[in-house]
C-alpha cells in the first residue's frame, strides 16, 4: 500500500512566502509492506502530484482587465475550465469512504516534536531523504529555474562536515558568518524522484495505491472537491483521498520527457519564406506572444534590402535600366519580298513601371514591398517620390542575390520566433496550434518541432485472416498508451516483436511508444533526401524510454528497417544528419537489420559509424561490417 500526503510549499528560496495563487504541489508516500531482509519498514518521501496537462493559472479567479466584468455563469465556467479534475486528467478517483487510510490517525504523535508527528510510527526502520538546496536562477529550455544542489555540495562550500544527522540550518551557513543561510527546498529533485519512484513500486505488491491530497490548494475543482466530501485528518492538516493506479505519480516524468522529444519539419517545393514569416508575424502579434511582430518582421528585411542595395549596388543599377527602359524590335515586309527587323529602345512610361512593381510583388511578397515603399518614401514624399520607390523595389527584385538573401533572413528569423515561442504556444487553443503547425511545415530545410502528446490511443485489437475469421492480436504491456489492464495490441513483424521484447528486458525500462508512421503531431520524423534529391519523411518504429543512473528518463530511438530497400541508405544518412543535430536528446539512436539470419544493429550516435554512412554505397554492407554489432 502507498499513502501519500500533498501539502502547499512555502518560500521563495526554500521556505519563504511564494507568489499568492502560485502553489507548488508535493506529496509525502509511505511505504509498509515487510521485506524479506528489512522487515516492517517505512519510507517517508516527498514528490510532486501527477497532475497531466494541467492548466496554467494556479488560482480562484481569473485576472481581469480594468473594466471587464464576469457574470456568475461565465466564472462559473471558467473556474470548471481551469482547476483540476483528477478524472479528466488522470486516472484517480476521489474517495468517499476514508476506511484504507484510518490506520494513519491513531499512529500520529501530536507535539512530540519527533518523526513520529508527521510519519505514522511502529515501522522497523526510517529512510532519510535530503531534499536538495536552493542555488542560482538558471535557464532550461527557454524557461527559468532553480539550480538545485546537494548537502553534501553546500557544507562543502561552507566549510561544513557531512554526517548522518546533519541539518539543513546547520550546514546551510558558514561558521565564521552571521549572513543569511542557504536554503534548503521543500521537495524532491527530479532526479531523486526518478531514482526512488522505481524502488518503491518494485515492493509495492499491489497495481494500485491511495494518494492524500491536502485539502488547502486553490486550483481544486470545487465541483468535485465539495464541502460535504469526506476528509482525511491529521495534526496539521487535512486531505482528500483519492486512489488509481501507482503509474499515476511515476508516468508524468515520462510524458514531461515525451514533450521534449525533437522532432523535424519535412521541406516543402515552391515554398515563400517571405510570406510565411508574415504569416508567422501576425499570428504571433494577434496571439500576444510576440509585440507588434509584423512591424518587427518587415523592420528586418527593410534592413536586408537596404544592406543588400549596397551590397549589389552595379546589379541593381543594371536593373534599374531595364526597368526604366521598354526594349522592342521592328519587323518590315513586303508583299512577295523578305523581312527586315530594326530593335529600338523607348524610355518606360508609368504603366510599365507598374507592371514591373507587381512583379516585384509576387517575388517579394505583396505586404513586403508596400511597407519598404513606405519605409522609402517617409511621411512628406510625394507622387514622385512614390515613382521613384516602386522603380528601387522593382529593380531590386531583379537581382537574384537579393531575393535569396531575403528568403535566408525570413526563414532564420521564422525559425527564431518559432523556438521562443515553443513553451508559450502550448498553452493556446487547437485551433491556434493548428495554425502554428501549418506555418512550421513551411519551411525550406528541416526546422525542429516537438511532439505532440497524444491524448488518445489507436490500435486494432484484432486481425482478419483469408477466411473472414478474426482472432486477437497479442499484446505486450508499458506501451505508454496501454489500457487499463496495462496492455496493448502489437500488429508487428518478427523483427520488430524481438526488438520491443529485447528492450523491454533492459535495466531500468519505464516504457515504449510505436511511432506512427502517418503524417501526424505525434509521429516523430526525420528528414532525408531520396535518391532524385527530393526531403522524405523517416519515421522510427520505436521510441523507448528508460531510466539513466541518476534518475533521470532517458530516450532510446529504435529503427529496424531492412537493408535490402532502396531507400535504406538515403535513411541511415538521414538519421546520421539527425544525431548531429539532437544527440544530447536521446540515449542511443539504433537502425537495426537482419542480415545472415542475425539482428544487427548499427549505433548512429558513434561519430565513426556516421562517417562511413556518408561514404557508404550499400546498407547491407554497414550492417555486416565491424561497424555493426549482434542485436
């Protein structure tokens, strides 16, 4: 049985007051159940609740402009909106009866001062967990956090003795100084938590467990958290009881990993990199994630175009002259007699300008060259100035260096806005992601996106053979979107079953995912070129997921793919150009083939396996080679 305890932290740098509404949630397991070594024993643990996809706002009410008001019904909503639901979210269920957990009460021991007023006493035996120190700010991923240091790294830096009853007041603060201690956090690390959730549902007999939620959060939906529910009490504190399946506190580390996962955009033909940043520029200023993006944006390339005039200055005077000039040929003949032809040259008038503006128009975007007009011709110009403007954008939409320049700078900053904004975008609507998506897969070489999470599972349960009869298909469990009997329906080939059994059998393995080979958010892609040049889409079988030595969920990428294919080498290069590109993102990346009757595998991540991809002429050679290793 596990019981676990939440309870709000409080403090800035360890144990001060946090930003009102903000909680930050943690939660206390024990664990009673004799071992064969230990006996009756118990853990005392803090970790962060489960809590999938949940909303942004940690609060009651939503902030409001000046002004704006709310009826009862709209709060209403938005209040069922935005806390949390357990059953909408995971899998646990809000308990009225409080039964399982009335063995917790009577072992308390109120103002005793020991580990018994907080931990139920009678256990053989206590482990002590030091929850880490509070460091400096530092950025991960675009997004701020705290550095996180162990008792042993502070007493070392305050010049402080570790042992086996140190406190965290003690050690936090040098000796020699009356200045303000270091602080110690109010939970557990990541990597402590990777490190002990394992060990604990290794001796938990039962699939599932009971969870205690205190009862104090303001981001409980109050539609299910009701006055009348029934609560568990304690000394300090009371909670709600809740129960579901052990996975429920171990499985966000994988699905916080999952969302990490890089992934990349498959170039398109005939792409307008000018027109997509513009595109990019107004989604982002109507979406408030990037200010007055669009003035921003053509800001950029007014700067490009003005760098590049002067770069190309005697092509853009050339350009000038054919645009100033109508070049045409007379052509003579009489009745019976030859033809005679006589070129002449005329100086353009104001409707052929025009004509070479709007084609300036379809090179460099519409929007584009009507702003730049604007940036040339300033608040007092008048019809000449705005002649003169329409001639500079005409001409410098002849030269081709300046249009590549322009489609280089419009997708580098396309691809910056894109990744600053990766975090933020998550938190929108479908409908606007959906708009993100479509504007990432414009792009003109590989840009990187992240997965989608995926909500739902999709998988036949069962094959039709020749005679129209149908039978299960088998089923293998951790399939990170297995039912609620923990399996999930294969429909693999030998190779691929051996592959998922192998990995499944490997030290620390949490979990897999069959990558979708359809187009789709959640389908992991690698780019490649095929044998006429064109981006193809690789997409790995496998993703799996284990736990690294401290800890942490690590990412393992597994292809087996057939080396007798035509595009098999193209795909090795693809995965090669990949690992160069994301290696810090996975563990191993793997192709793995049959050759000779054997499962072969090559290791993408070694520097020297990807140089003789690059020089290879045959897959099959690869896999047979030194390079390559039994599967």
């Amino acid at each position: 049985m596990i019981l676990a305890e939440a309870r709000q932290l409080r403090g800035g740098r360890g144990c001060r007051e946090r930003v009102p509404g903000v909680p930050r949630v943690i939660r206390s397991a024990w664990h009673r159940r004799p071992l064969p070594s230990l006996g009756l024993y118990g853990v005392l643990v803090r970790f962060r609740l489960f809590r999938s996809r949940r909303p942004r706002y940690r609060g009651i009410v939503p902030l409001l402009g000046p002004g704006v008001k709310m009826s009862r019904r709209e709060y209403e909503e938005w209040r069922d909106a935005n806390t949390w639901d357990p059953a909408r979210e995971t899998e646990l269920a809000v308990q009225s009866d409080l039964a399982p957990a009335g063995w917790i009460e009577p072992l308390i021991v109120p103002d005793s001062f020991e580990v018994r007023m907080t931990v139920p006493q009678g256990f053989d035996a206590y482990a002590r967990i030091f929850f880490p120190f509070i460091g400096a700010d530092i950025e991960v991923d675009c997004e701020a956090r705290q550095e996180h240091l162990t008792w042993g790294q502070i007493a070392q830096r305050n010049g402080r003795i570790v042992h086996a009853v140190m406190e965290s007041e003690a050690i936090g603060q040098r000796p020699d100084t009356d200045a303000e201690p270091d602080y110690c956090c109010g939970e557990m690390g990541d990597e402590q938590l990777g490190a002990l959730l394992p060990i604990l549902t290794h001796h938990t007999s039962s699939p599932d467990g009971w969870f205690l939620l205190w009862d104090g959060f303001g981001d409980l939906n109050e539609r299910v958290f009701g006055d009348d529910l029934p609560k568990v009490r304690h000394p300090a504190r009371s909670f709600y009881l809740l129960r579901g399946p052990l996975g429920s506190y171990g499985e966000q580390a994988v699905w916080d990993r999952f969302g990490d996962i890089p992934s990349v955009t498959i170039p398109r033909k005939n792409v307008k990199p000018i027109r997509r940043l513009t595109a990019l520029a107004t989604a982002l200023s109507k979406d408030g994630l990037v200010t007055e993006a669009v003035e921003q944006a053509h800001r950029h390339l007014h700067g490009v175009l003005d760098g590049r005039a002067v770069q190309f200055a005697e092509k853009v005077a050339d350009a000038r002259d054919d645009v100033l000039t109508m070049e045409g040929e007379e052509v003579r003949g009489r009745v019976g007699g030859g033809l005679s032809y006589k070129a002449f040259a005329l100086s353009a008038d104001p409707r052929a300008i025009e004509d070479y503006y709007r084609t300036a128009t379809r090179v460099l975007s519409p929007a584009l060259c009507s702003s730049y007009v604007d940036h040339l011709v300033g608040l007092g110009g008048d019809d000449d100035h705005l002649l003169e403007a329409h001639i500079t954008v005409a001409s410098l939409a002849r030269v081709p260096e300046i249009g590549q320049a322009l489609d280089t700078e419009a997708d580098n900053l396309a691809r910056t806005w894109l990744g600053q904004t990766r975090v933020a975008r998550k938190g929108l609507t479908d409908e606007q992601q959906a708009e993100y998506d479509r504007l990432e897969g414009m792009s003109t070489q590989p840009e990187r996106i992240t997965l989608t999470t995926p909500k739902t599972a999709q998988a036949d349960t069962k094959v039709r053979h020749a005679d129209g009869t149908e039978t299960d298909l088998p089923t293998r469990t951790l399939h990170v979107m297995a039912a609620e009997d923990g399996t999930y329906p294969i429909d693999l080939n030998d190779w691929e079953r051996k592959v998922v059994d192998a990995e499944a059998k490997q030290p620390g393995f949490k979990g897999w995912y069959r990558n979708p080979s359809r187009t789709a958010k959640e389908s992991l892609a690698v780019a490649y070129r095929d044998t006429s040049g064109d981006w193809k889409a690789l997409r790995p079988d496998f993703i799996f997921f284990g736990t690294a030595h401290d800890g942490s969920v690590v990412i393992d990428l597994v292809d087996p793919h057939g080396h007798h294919l035509s595009d098999a080498l193209p795909k090795l290069k693809g995965l090669a150009d990949f690992v160069e590109r994301f290696e810090a993102d996975f563990r191993r990346i793997e192709s793995v083939a049959e050759t000779s009757g054997k499962l072969r595998v090559l290791d993408i991540t070694r520097e020297n396996v990807r140089k003789a991809i690059r020089s290879a002429e045959s897959a099959k050679a690869l896999y047979e080679s030194d390079l390559a290793a039994d599967y």
